[in-house]
C-alpha cells in the first residue's frame, strides 16, 4: 500500500503557481461581492403618498419631515430653554397630530409630562438630578385588560454642541412613527405599550432612571426595546437582551425584517471594550425590565459632534429601523408570556444573524451542549481521520502520531503568529506616530493587519513543507493533518470558552461544524485517501480535474467553508467598521490600534483558518508569502505617508475636547492662594496634542498636579475625565481671566459639633445645570453620613474619598440644599477637617465664550472638532 501511495504522490504534482493568486483573490472577492452589498443592504424608504397602498407599514418620508425639524432645533442640552420647554412643546405638539388620526373605536392614549428628581450610585459617582422631564405616552386597545406594559425608550436630549440628529432624533421621529402606525391600524395589540421620550441620557442616564424609579407606570413594565445610536444611521444591531429572557429572541427572530445582532457584540460591550453606556443598564439594574437594546452604528465619525446631521441620515436607513421596531413591538405586545415574564426567565441567550438574511437564536444550555458535542465530535473526527491514515498507508500508528504533534505545534504557532503579527504591526506603527492610519481609509486595515494575519497562519506549516518532511507521508497527507490540527486548537478551545461560560464560543461551533461535516464526507467517500472521485459534485462539476489531480479533497474543504467565511468576514468587517470611528475616544494613554489588530487576527483566523494552509497545494507557495509581505510593506509606507495622516475636516475629524477654566483656591481662613484661569485639556485621541502644535501654541501645557490638589485641581466632569486626569490630561495656563458666564455660589449655612467627636455642616449651593461637587475629609477626619444617597458611605472597601456628586438641574433652578457629618477621633474641630471642590460647567451653546477662548478655537486646524464649555472650579476649606 505504500508503495501504491508513493507512486501516487510522485503523479500529484503540486498545482502551478499561478493559481495562487486566483485562490487568494477569490476570497477576497467573495468578501467584496457578497459580504459588503448585503453588510450595507437598507430597504427603499416609504413614501407618504404609497401610504394607502401599503397599509400598516412604516413610512419613512414622514419620520424623514419630523427629522428635519428636530435638526433645524440645533443642541438640546438638558437646563436649557430648548430642551425643557421648546423640546417638551414639540414633543406634545407631534403627539397630538398621533391622537388625530388615531381610531378612537379601538384605541387609549394617555400622555403624562413627567417631573421628577432623584439620585443614584453610576460607577465612581453619585449621579444626583432634580426636576428632569421625561415625555410619555401610553397607548393601549380598548378591547384589553392587560395591566403588563412594554416600553419603548430613546432620548431627544443631545450631547453639548452636537444636534443630536443621529444621536438619538433618529430613534425619536421612528418611534413617533411606530406610534402613529400602532393606534390607526386595524391590527390591534393586547399589552399597553409605553413610549417614553427621554430628556435626559446623555447626562448621564437620568431620565430612564426618573422613569423607572418614579413613574406610576413603570411598575407595569414588563419588557423593553431601547432604542439609542452611537452613529447616524444604517443598520440598527441588537447589541444586547434579556438577560436570562430568551423568549425576546424568540420574538425577535419572528418579527425584525431585517435582523443585525449579535452575542459576540453583546459580551465585548458589557466587558468595555466600548466605552459607551446606554438606558439600557437602568431598566436592567433598576426595573429591573428586561429587553433588547439596539442602536445605529453607522458613520460612528460624526457621534456626539456638529456633524451629526440631518444630510448624514438617508430615508432608507429609516425604513429600516422602523420596520424593524414597528414589527416587534406589535410581536412582543400581543406575546403571552408578557403575562408573566418571570416565568419564562430561562437563562441567557445565543444569538445572531447570517449576513442580514436571517436570524439565529438558542437557549444557553443548548449552546452548551451543542459546544461541547460539536468539540468532541471534531477531536473524534480527527482521530478516526489519522487512524485510517495508518490503515491506508501502511504506517506505524507511532509515526503518524508523531507527524500529527509536529503539524499541531506548527499550527499552534501559526495560531499565535496570527494574532502576533498584527499586533506587532500595531506596536510599530505606534512607535512611529503612526496609529490610527486607518482612521480616514479604513482599507489600510486590509495590508497593515490582515496580510500580516495570513502569512501567520501560513508561514510554520509552509516552512515545514519546504524542508520537505519525510516522504514516507504522502504530501496530502501533510496537508490534511495541518487542517484537523486546527480543529483540535478550535475544539479545545470551545471547550475552554464554554467552560469559562462565554457564549461568543458558538463562533468556534460554527467553524467546528462546517469543518466535521467535509471531513466526515471526506472519509465516507475515501477523497482524503486516494485522491479519486468516488461519487459526483454537482456544485464543483466545473473543476478541472487535471488540475486538481490529487487534492479533490481540498475543494471539499473550500466549499464547507464558504458560508464560514462569509459569516467570519461580515461579523469582524461590523466589528471593525463600528470600532474604526470609537478609536478616537481611546485616551491618549492605550494604543487603540491594539485592538483593531486583534480583531484583524481573530477574524482572519476564523475565516482562513481551515483555508490559508491549503495555499501549499501550489507550487512554490513561499511566493505567495513573500508577496503578502510585499502587500504589507507597500501599505506600511503609505501609511507613513500623507495618505496615513488620520484626520480629514469634517468626515474623519480628531477631537479636542478642552474646558476655559477658572481657578479659585480658598484656604481654611478665607486666603485665597490661587486665582488663575487656563484650557484644562481632555485627551481622548492618542496622538495628544501633538497634531495641533502646529496651529495652536501648546508648548506650556503641562501634567497636572495630582498628588496634593483635590481631583487634579481640575473640574473633571465625570468618572472617566477624574480617573485619567493624573495620567493624560493637561494644563495650559493663560495670563487673561476666563470670563465665566454666570455665578456659582457654595454657603456654608451652619456648623454645628455633635456629641461623639462628630461635626455636622449644611450647605447651600447655586449655579449652572451642571455641577460637580468632589468632597475630601483631611486631617484624620471621615466622612460619616451626609444627605445624599449612601451608596458610597455603606461601601467603604469600595469607594474611598475623593467623592464625587454629579448635580443636574432641568426644569427648577432652586439651589440645592445638602448637609454632611464627618467623625474625628480626637473631636478637635478647630483645624480643617473637609474640602469641598466645586466645577461649575457652563456647557451650553448659549453660554458666551470670552474673545481669547473664541480666538483660541478659531486657529485650531481644520480637521480639528472641538467640544469645549467655561468652566469655574472652586476649592474650599472647611
């Protein structure tokens, strides 16, 4: 039998180099032909006047009118007249024209103005309201007494200086839509559904948490679909459910049109890979109701800016969104298991789509079993595999074994070195001021970080081949063994994964699955063994067998792989394509690079994985090698090139985001010991402040003193800014004032000394709608209780001073009113014990800007996008 093998192998010569090319390029244009039109695929927006033609339906050219005008409002910061009281007004006003047109035979429709203050524990802060307002509606069938609602939530309040129309006007006007669809349609739902119109995330999270928290309907509650963007525009994913309620999916899979989710989405979200929050975690942690969140991610360049406009937005993407919410609403409203969602909480979900075409879903139990099933059944396959390679040839089963845990380590190493070479590249490009090339040609990802992926899947095994192993192995034996290497690497680790419970392993299921079913058919056919057809292909007739002569196995393998690659490619291209724009609001401190390299690796391994060694069927595949590094230097040098700088005014904009501070710092006996003013700087973008040196003078800025100051000495306006002040922000003083545009006052109303070494104070505190206030007990003192709520208080372990209380006012400028008791073990209280930090951000666009602020802004480049506000900050010593 060996000798029949040899005088085979010596007749399967290799396949002529020139078909390298093509095997590779064919990939790539299945990715190009398939992948990206389906990736980017919206349905043609409704028109008003094909309304009666299309009863029922979500028209877009309507939700496309009301868009305009919520655009043409400008900023809607939450304090502001155009938030509390225009927003609130057009809002009502829209609604009504709903009530108008609404069948009264059939349906309710409440509205209530809500009001409401309030505090809670968000990260490393206090995040402390009064008087926001939150628009809401109930509409309900007259027919029905259900008392179990599903809420519908998005946000029309904006981040400042940014219009919002994306973020989230575009989620506003759909379920305005959705609304008007629901009461004047024949086809009637059993639950109540509740939209709430939220004028109050992005500072952060107060309206959800007013709504669910304060409001007579939110008991009622049931089940959610929050709707927000991190973009403007294109397809809305699913992002993340439940928890523990897969009956959403169910309803989901049944009812969206056109789905676009994903677990592995859902578990990069909640671990930070994004730094990003929604609604979402309020209802969840708070209701808790559990849901669906989705948003927009397209065109994430123009998120929280000026560029977020109505021209950004098609009438498509529209239609999208709103069939898609339209459709699950009527499905989850009319969903039995409403009646008693508790019931159906059955654990997590898997979840995804296929290319936009349709939807998958299962219960987390099963994916576990299906995993482990699936993993065994590919080591199982692989021995059988290698046993009959023992049978056919001849061979000691020790010799196959050994060749077999040579190719497994070769193809561990190609393994690593896929993951490594794209990183390495990112660790490069950055030491040489280069990250962040992809950020304005995104296709440079596909030579600085893919190419190099490749050839480190191919390289250890191509090598191995070229210093041609034993030929006691026929060489398409090699060529098997390195493919059912991978599958014991892919079916060891969705054992791991699955063990560790993440449910993102059903991507290696998914691999596993195609992958066992050719080698299963391999083996039955005997196409592995002898290189002969044994029975017809219809779907690969068109090869020709001369030049295939000995590898027939291989088509088998390609074609198991096709719908793999398809999926692979179009999950990590969503992945990439959301994450490409976010990379700009790393800090300055983490290469974001990092990232977009491992995710180039990942999905490269998880699409060429069973498919790049094959490339050793061609003659001299060491070319094919050379000339993907070729691709890969050629694209290293256009990135250092003019054609790699990141930024482009307007579309792929950096952002310098830098407050106009003035300092004031009071001693315990009133002295003031510093009064000064300068643009305390916020570095999101890696390349700091380096980029504009050239037009703006920034040669003082300097690190900030956070040994001693209380917070930096800076007004650091959330958690994150606080956290990274020490590390990345910067202080660049200026010899002229900064003129602040209002008043903020701190009164010390009384100080009274409590028995047991305890001393309590009261304050009064006035100023803009948004305020920081960062608290510090010193000289041996501690904080014991104050009137805020405990949160941090009861976790000492947890949270230790500074503390910090984030104060939004809306709709009620009254002051606030709070007090503290601190404890001192020695009971002397004739020193200081506490110091108060005040930032008061002047964050509206209607908040004049003094003429050296304007002028500073003004020579800032021109692919520069600037988010800054005045700022006062005030220490005092008590």
């Amino acid at each position: 039998n060996t000798i029949i093998e040899l005088n085979e192998e010596r007749r399967h010569r290799p396949i002529a180099w020139y078909y390298a090319p093509t095997y590779l390029l064919f990939w790539l244009a299945l990715f190009f032909a398939v992948v990206v039109p389906l990736f980017n695929h919206l349905p043609t927006g409704v028109r008003e006047f094909e309304e009666p033609a299309k009863p029922g339906e979500f028209v877009a050219e309507r939700a496309q009118r009301v868009l305009l005008e919520l655009d043409r409002m400008g900023p809607k910061i939450v304090g502001d007249e155009m938030n509390e009281k225009t927003m609130v007004e057009f809002m009502l006003n829209e609604i009504e024209k709903v009530r108008q047109v609404m069948r009264y035979d059939l349906y309710e429709l409440e509205v209530d103005l809500q009001r409401a203050s309030g505090a809670y524990l968000l990260g490393q802060m206090i995040n402390m309201y009064q008087a926001i307002q939150n628009v809401v509606v109930k509409v309900s069938t007259k027919s029905s007494n259900s008392t179990n609602y599903l809420l519908i939530n998005s946000h029309y309040d904006t981040k400042q200086g940014s219009t919002g129309t994306g973020d989230a006007g575009f989620m506003i006007v759909v379920m305005l839509e959705v609304m008007r669809q629901l009461v004047t349609s024949e086809q009637t739902f059993e639950h109540p559904v509740v939209f709430l119109y939220n004028g109050a995330e992005e500072q952060p999270l107060q309206g959800s948490h007013a709504f669910i928290t304060k409001h007579k309907w939110s008991t009622n509650c049931r089940a959610l679909i929050n709707l927000d963007s991190c973009g403007a525009g294109g397809r809305e994913i699913l992002f993340q459910s439940g928890p523990n309620h897969p009956w959403l999916m169910h309803y989901y899979r049944l009812n969206a049109k056109h789905p676009f989710a994903s677990t592995m989405a859902e578990e990069l979200f909640q671990a930070g890979f994004i730094s990003s929050d929604t609604d979402f975690r309020i209802f969840r942690d708070f209701g808790p109701v559990p849901g669906v969140d989705m948003a927009n991610t397209k065109n994430g360049f123009v998120y929280h800016s000026k560029f977020d406009r109505y021209d950004v937005i098609s009438r498509d993407s529209l239609q999208n969104t709103g069939e898609n919410v339209l459709a699950l609403a009527r499905g989850i409203s009319n969903a039995p298991e409403m009646y008693d969602t508790d019931a159906h909480a059955e654990g997590h979900s898997v979840f995804f789509d296929f290319l936009g075409l349709f939807f998958i879903y299962y219960v987390e139990i099963t994916g576990i079993a299906l995993n482990i099933s699936f993993a065994l059944a590919g080591l199982a396959m692989v021995c059988v595999s290698l046993w009959r390679m023992t049978k056919v040839t001849g061979l000691e089963s020790s010799f196959i074994a050994s060749s077999f845990g040579v190719i497994l380590l070769l193809e561990l190493a190609g393994f690593a070195l896929a993951l490594l070479l794209p990183l390495l590249m990112a660790a490069l490009l950055d030491a040489g001021d280069r990250s962040m090339a992809y950020f304005a040609n995104s296709w440079l990802v596909l030579g600085l970080y893919i190419c190099p992926s490749i050839i480190g899947l191919m390289l250890p095994v191509t090598l191995y081949y070229t210093l041609q192993p034993s030929k006691r192995l026929p060489h398409r034996y090699h060529l098997q063994m390195a493919g059912q290497a991978h599958c014991v690497i892919l079916s060891l680790l969705c054992l791991i994964l699955t063990a560790f419970g993440i449910r993102s392993a059903y991507l290696l299921l998914m691999s596993l699955f195609f992958f066992v079913g050719a080698l299963l058919l391999n083996i039955l056919t005997n196409l592995q063994d002898r290189g002969k057809f044994y029975f017809v292909f219809a779907a690969i007739s068109f090869v020709n067998s001369k030049i295939f002569t000995g590898y027939h196995w291989c088509i088998l393998i390609c074609v198991s792989q096709l719908l793999p690659f398809l999926y692979f490619s179009y999950l990590f291209h969503a992945f990439i394509t959301v994450l490409i724009p976010r990379s700009a609001f790393g800090g300055g401190q983490s290469n974001p690079d990092l990232l977009i390299a491992l995710l180039c690796g990942l999905g490269t391994i998880l699409s060429m994985g069973f498919v790049a060694p094959l490339i050793n069927i061609f003659w001299r595949p060491k070319c094919i090698i050379f000339g993907l590094g070729l691709i890969t230097f050629i694209f290293s040098m256009i990135s250092i090139s003019s054609v790699g700088f990141p930024y482009r005014p307007k579309t792929n904009v950096m952002r310098i985001t830098f407050l106009e501070v003035q300092r004031t710092f009071y001693e315990y006996d009133g002295y003031i010991s510093l009064h000064d003013s300068g643009y305390y700087f916020d570095i999101q973008d890696r390349h700091q402040l380096e980029p504009i040196s050239s037009s703006v003078d920034v040669t003082d800025a300097v690190p900030l003193d956070c040994g001693s100051e209380l917070m930096c000495g800076v007004p650091c306006l959330h958690p994150r800014w606080c956290k990274t002040a020490a590390k990345t922000a910067r202080w660049l003083p200026r010899q002229q004032h900064v003129e602040i545009p209002g008043e903020t006052t701190l009164k010390c109303l009384n100080k009274t000394e409590l028995s047991g070494y305890r001393i309590k104070y009261g304050f009064r505190l006035s100023g803009p709608p948004h305020i920081g206030i960062f608290l510090r007990p010193v000289k041996g003192a501690k904080m014991l209780d104050w009137s805020f709520v405990r949160g941090m208080l009861d976790k000492p372990f947890v949270y230790k001073p500074p503390y910090h209380i984030f104060y939004t006012w809306a709709a009620d400028n009254s002051p606030l009113e709070f007090s503290l008791e601190l404890l001192k073990t020695d009971g002397y209280f004739e020193e200081p014990v506490l110091e108060i930090g005040i930032a008061a951000h002047y964050v509206s666009h209607e908040h004049k800007r003094d003429a050296l602020s304007k002028e500073f802004i003004q020579a800032m480049p021109d692919f520069v996008y600037v988010m800054e506000w005045p700022a006062s900050y005030t220490r005092y010593v008590f």
